[in-house]
C-alpha cells in the first residue's frame, strides 16, 4: 500500500525544473582573441584581460530567449590568473545579440565576477557572473572556454592571447 502511494507521488512530481534560458556555443575570433596584460605565466600575478567571443548556435531549452541566436561579446576584466589558475575575476562584458536573420535584437551588460580558484581551464571564469541590464537581465552565467595551446607552452613561453572555444549558458 505504501509502495503504492510512493508511485503515485514520485510519477505526479514535475519532471524538474525548467532548462537554461540560453545555451550558446562560444568562441574567440581569430582576429580579436582574448589579451592578458602582462603575459599569464607559471606564477600568479595581476592581470588584465580584454577581448572578443562569438556566440554562435544559440538555443532556448525554456523558451524564453528564442529570438537570441547569435552574439558578439566584448569582455574588459581583471584577476589575479596564472596559467593554471584565476581567482579574484572581476570584471564586464556587453553582448549585442543577433536574431535568426543576423539583426541585431538587443544587448546584455554581464557583471563579471568570480571569487574561487578556477584551476581546470582558468579563462572559464571569464565567463562567470550576472547579467545586469538588457536581454536575460537577473540571469546567472556560467561557461567553460577551451585554450586551443597546450598548458606547457603558456608555462614555459607565458601566454599574451587566448584562442579557445566553448560553452556558455544562461540561467
């Protein structure tokens, strides 16, 4: 009888909750990749970070961003990063967001911050924080961003700019 009533909760529960507002593949352009100054090296230091992301292959899991399928990001940021390490992000980024028909649909203003050590892929943190005015305003942001070069050569020679691709999501 129990095992019953159970049953009969567990199938009736919503099946969760909804998805991310916004899921987007992300990448740096050749020609704009993301700049470390000074050069990321083996030791943490003070660095500032500035560049570009496309976000490109942009779905709506909850539907609520459907109009969003493209963007262009410019990021300006600060942290204390090594090449296998950032913490202390601070920073923003503007996105200008593109409709199915390559128009442009609006803007998002992110607030960039993250305070814990980020030691898989550091530049993911780059892509933490909130987006605080514009499209998805209130939305949290997370993502993971990829470096094409290996961590040995960033060791060895430091690293002035980050080409890598990932994922970005929103909500």
């Amino acid at each position: 009888m129990y095992l019953d009533w159970i049953i009969a909760i567990a199938t009736s529960a919503p099946a969760g909750l909804p998805g991310p507002a916004l899921t987007c593949v992300v990448a740096t352009p050749s020609e704009r990749p993301l700049a470390f100054t000074p050069r990321i090296g083996l030791t943490p230091r003070r660095v500032a970070a500035r560049g570009n992301l496309q976000l490109t292959g942009c779905t709506s899991p909850d539907g609520s961003a459907a109009s969003l399928r493209s963007g262009w990001v410019t990021v300006k940021a600060g942290a204390v990063a090594s090449c296998a390490s950032a913490r202390d992000v601070r920073g923003s980024a503007v996105i200008t967001w593109f409709g199915g028909d390559g128009r442009p649909v609006g803007t998002s203003r992110l607030r960039i911050k993250a305070d814990r050590l980020a030691t898989q892929h550091p530049a993911d943190a780059l892509l933490t924080g909130t987006v605080a005015a514009g499209a998805l305003k209130g939305e949290r942001v997370r993502g993971g961003l990829s470096p094409a070069a290996a961590i040995l050569g960033c060791a060895t020679r430091g690293m002035s700019a980050l080409p890598g691709n990932g994922k970005i999501t929103f909500g």
